[in-house]
C-alpha cells in the first residue's frame, strides 16, 4: 500500500458520484479539496465523520475548501447514505478501487485479530495545483472537521 504523500501531486482520476454524475479531479482544478475516505456508508464511525463535516461545511467553504467523500460502497448505498443526512458534497462510489488504490489507502487491515484488506480511514488536503498539503491518518470522526480547520 503506497499511500499519497505531503508534496505528491494527485494523479488524474474520474469516478461516479452518488447520482450517476461523472467527477474529474480536473473539476477541482484551481480550488482547494478535501477527499476523505470512510470504510462504509451508514456505520457509526463513517456517519459521525461525515455529520460533522457536513455540520462545519460552512465553515470549510469559508476557508476555501471543496468536499469530496469516497468509499467503495455502490451508487444506490451512498445515494440513500447522502440523502439519509443530507450531506451537501458528492459521494464517490469506487467500487473498483481506482481513487482508492491512486491514494493508496486499500489495503491489509487487522480487526479484533483478524486481518482483511479494506479502506484505510484517512483524509487528503490537495491545493490548487493539485498537490498533497496535508494528510490526516488519525480522523477524528465527531471532530474532524477542527483537525482540518487547524
């Protein structure tokens, strides 16, 4: 698992959002962007994570900052899971693991003794140009919105 790095710039990448829409990381091109990857749509940790972005989005807005959300769950589950808590930022559904695999956050994870490969919970800071600022490997999911606001 080769994660990205502060000062790597992000490769290109296209993925489905919860509606169908197709999302280019060109799109943010010129804007500072948040991508935060969450194990599962609509479990305890990955639903107090998105609700206090979602609660601070304002506040992330006023810093400049764009939102993007991204696990592999399907297109139907993170529709329901957006609209379920009314989140005001596209949800990627990269069941193929490409955005994953390009930020190198899938990969083997051990859970009460048993070891899986699945979703790392971290967050990217990217800046205009496209390069990694900041990452963030210890979410905080009831306060992340504050570890990024910093």
């Amino acid at each position: 698992m080769k994660t990205l790095k502060e000062g790597d710039k992000v490769p290109q990448f296209s993925a489905k959002d919860q509606d169908g829409n197709t999302i280019n990381l060109s799109d943010y091109s010129g804007k500072k962007l948040i991508v935060f990857f969450y194990p599962k749509a609509n479990t305890p940790g990955c639903t107090a994570e998105a609700c206090n972005l979602r609660d601070n989005y304002k506040a992330l807005q006023n810093a400049g900052y764009e939102l993007l959300g991204v696990s592999a769950d399907s297109q139907k589950q993170q529709s329901n899971f957006k609209n379920k808590y009314d989140f005001p930022f596209p949800l990627l559904a990269d069941e193929d693991h490409t955005v994953l695999n390009i930020f190198g956050v899938w990969g083997p994870k051990k859970f009460m003794g048993r070891e899986y490969d699945g979703i790392h919970r971290k967050t990217f800071v990217i800046n205009e140009e496209g390069k990694v600022t900041k990452v963030i490997d210890k979410v905080k999911t009831k306060d992340h919105a504050a570890q990024l606001l910093d």
